[in-house]
C-alpha cells in the first residue's frame, strides 16, 4: 500500500503528504480496488475528498487501471455517512455517472439502490436508470421488483417532475379562483372571508372578539339580503298574479 492511500484511509492525510508523495495520488490499492481518493469518499471525510481533488486526483479514480471501484460508485454505494454531499462534490468536479465499478459486477453508481436523494442528485447528472449490470439488472428493474414508489419517482429526470408540480399549482390556484368567485355570486364579504383564513390569531381577547363579531354581522348581513331578494321576488310574482285574476 502507498503512503498516501494510508493517510487518506485512516483519514490522516494532510497537503504536505500530496506535495512530498505527488506521485501517488492515484495509486490503487490491489486487494480493495481503491484509490486515495475511493478511500477518503469511503469513510466519509469531505475535506479529504476536496484536498485530494485540489491536488489533481482524478474524480473518476484510474480510468486506465482495470480493476478498481470509481470515487463516485463508492461514495453512492459504500459511504455511510456525507455520501450526497460526497458524490455531489465529485459530480462537480467531472466524475462520470455512468461508469461502471468492474469489481463489483460492472454496476453503476445509481444501481446501489440507495436513499431518494443521492439517486436523484445521480439521474440529474445525467446517471442512466436503464444501464445493465453483469448480471442484467438495471436501477428502474431493482427498484420496480421491490415496488419503491419513493425511488422509481426519484429516477425519473427533474424536468417532468417540475413540469408535474407546475400543473398541481395552477390547478390548486385555478380551485382557489373559482372559490373566490362562486363566494363573491353568493354575495358574501370575500375580504373578510379571506382576512379570516390568512388571520393570525391576536394575544388580546377582546380583538379577537371584535374580528369574529364583524366577520359575523358581515355574513348575517349577506344573508339578509338575500332573503330580502327572495321575498321581494315572491312578493312581485304573486302582485303580477293577482293582477292577471
């Protein structure tokens, strides 16, 4: 094992160990497959993952070195603590989402069947749901055969759930408007109405008081008027009535 891969797997790497072992930095361990920088995304340290990227570590590990588990597939699969911000950090510095860990029956990052977020973080850098596995499998495949509902909406890309989201608003704001309107034809105070839903509650009892009793007297009066209506058009049918015997 190499001096930095040590430091970085026991989480003791500092930058004067990258400056005197530059050489090494993307050295990969032969029994676990990893680089200083898997290592460091393994355990969790974030602020190792960043120095050793600082450093020029590759996001993608060794690309050249055939068996050996990318950065971002250890931090989505392995990391059991800070892996969203882990992968995340790696996304933003280039490392592929789509390639595979050839150890681990060449599966991708997203194929680790792990929290909705770090899926999500995954599918929106462009992680493909439909890649195959060595052994068939795909993300949407493992996650339907367990009917995830959670998950298989954190595969789909953000655009259709943001164009989802804008349809519920504006039906919600079109129910509000039709609400708003069919008050208004009943004749009742839609302003105070309103003033009351949105109202936050007051510390002094008699204002309290005071906005139910005017919110009150309102509707009564809206009633009343109402009813007088009514009865004014009851009074005039059965005058034109009369008129006619």
């Amino acid at each position: 094992m190499s001096f930095i891969y040590n430091r970085a797997l026991s989480g003791t790497l500092t930058e004067h160990d990258l400056k005197s072992h530059a050489g090494e930095i993307n050295s990969v361990n032969t029994k676990t497959g990893l680089t200083p920088l898997g290592a460091t995304a393994w355990n969790g340290h974030i602020d190792l993952v960043k120095l050793l990227l600082e450093h020029g570590a590759d996001p993608d590990g060794a690309p050249g070195h055939v068996r050996t588990r990318r950065p971002l597939w250890v931090a989505s699969a392995r990391t059991q603590k800070n892996a969203v911000d882990i992968v995340k950090i790696l996304l933003k510095h280039g490392a592929d989402p789509n390639l595979p860990s050839v150890i681990d029956h060449n599966s991708t990052p997203v194929q680790t069947y792990k929290p909705p977020t770090l899926i999500m973080t995954l599918v929106d850098a462009g992680a493909s749901p439909s890649a195959r596995n060595d052994l068939g499998e795909t993300a949407e495949l493992v996650v339907r055969r367990r009917n995830d509902d959670n998950r298989m909406w954190a595969l789909r890309p953000s655009y259709p759930k943001v164009a989802m989201r804008n349809q519920v608003v504006d039906l919600l704001v079109s129910l509000v408007l039709f609400a708003i309107a069919w008050v208004k034809q009943l004749g009742f105070p839609v302003n105070r109405i309103l003033a009351l839903l949105l109202w936050k509650k007051p510390n002094d009892p008699k204002r309290e008081e005071e906005v139910r009793h005017n919110i009150t007297r309102d509707l009564n009066e809206a009633g009343q008027v109402d009813s007088s209506s009514s009865t004014n058009k009851e009074t005039g049918s059965e005058t034109k009535a009369r008129g006619k015997l």
